[in-house]
C-alpha cells in the first residue's frame, strides 16, 4: 500500500510540473500560436498524468474505468480542440510572430 | 495520502489564477479562447482532485460531463469566429 502511494504521488507530482510548464508558457510567450504550442501539449500531457495517478491510487473497481474515460476523452478532444482554435485564427488572418517584433 | 492531493489541488489552483490573467487581458478574442480551453482543463483535474480531498470520488462523474461541455463549447466557438455563422446549408 505504501508503495502505490508514493508511485501515484510520482506520477501527480509530474503532471503538477506539466501544468505549471503550460501555464508560464500561456503567460511568457510572444504570439498567440506559440502560446497554443505551449499549453497544447503541456495540458495534455499534464492532465493524462494526474489522472493516471488517481488510477494507480483508485486500485481495480468502477471508478478506475470512469475516470480512464475521463483520459481517454481528453487525449481525443484536447488535441482536436487546439487545432480548431488554431485554425479558426489562421483562416481568420492573424499573423504569426517573427523574431524582432514586438510582443503581441 | 489525502496530503498529496491536497498540495496538488493547491497547485492547480495557483495555475488558473495565472492563467486567468490571460483570459482577462489578453489581447483579441484568440487567446482569451485558448486561455478559457485551458481553464476548463484545469478545472476538470481539479473536480478529480477535489473529490479525492473530500473522499467523495463520485465527483468523476461531474467531470466527465464537464470535459465533454468543454470541449463542444470549444469547439462551437472556434468554428463561429472562422465562418462568421454557425449553420451553413
């Protein structure tokens, strides 16, 4: 029992380091698309990994498969979702960041 | 245990308050789009976290739900901004 808690605290405690990552890279960053580079992957990433956690912690029973579900979902609609807003703006027309501009 | 969870929903919750600088005054509507994704995101960790903190984990079900709203909600937005409309026959 001890073991699992410190397997699942390792995996919640990396996912914690990918959110905070998007959340300076949503802040810090010059464009708009590079900011969806950011938190694109690093929400992704960061929310598959807390929730991979609870499973370990959970053990076998209903709520290790809702909340695979819950995962599963949002390693298919969060990807698609930052794909639909990144070309919304780029049909849209706004211009990508190039070195020696000024910071959007 | 409940320790852990509890310093990682603190954690998230520092996240949404930084990212909701971007929601606020972020210029155009793009990234106040994409910092609403996020926050919804965040949120949906959060109601998991939260319901291991109250040992009451049925919250997974609001989750869920609110994953799939965040999504379609996304999803409307992005589409309306690149057509101008919504139903195109």
């Amino acid at each position: 029992m001890y073991v699992i808690d410190i397997i699942s605290t390792l995996f919640m405690a990396i996912g914690a380091f990918f959110m905070i990552t998007g959340a300076l890279g949503l802040l810090r960053l010059p464009d708009f698309y590079t900011r969806l580079h950011a938190t694109g992957k690093c929400d992704t990433l960061g929310e598959v990994l807390i929730i991979a956690g609870c499973m370990i912690y959970e053990g076998w029973s209903l709520l290790t498969i809702k909340l695979f579900l819950v995962a599963a979902f949002y390693l298919f609609a969060g990807p698609t979702a930052t794909h639909a807003i990144m070309k919304a703006a780029y049909v849209t027309g706004v211009k990508p960041w190039k070195k020696g501009d000024d910071r959007v | 245990m409940i320790e852990s969870f509890l310093i990682i929903g603190i954690i998230i919750a520092g996240t949404i308050l930084l990212c909701s600088y971007r929601a606020v005054y972020g210029p155009g509507i793009f990234n106040r789009i994409a910092a609403a994704n996020v926050i919804g995101t965040k949120a949906i960790v959060l109601l998991v976290v939260t319901g291991y903190i109250f040992e009451r984990p049925h919250f997974i079900d609001i989750a869920l739900m609110y994953s799939i709203l965040n999504f379609i909600g996304t999803i409307i937005i992005a589409k309306y901004l690149e057509r101008g409309e919504l139903c195109t026959s």
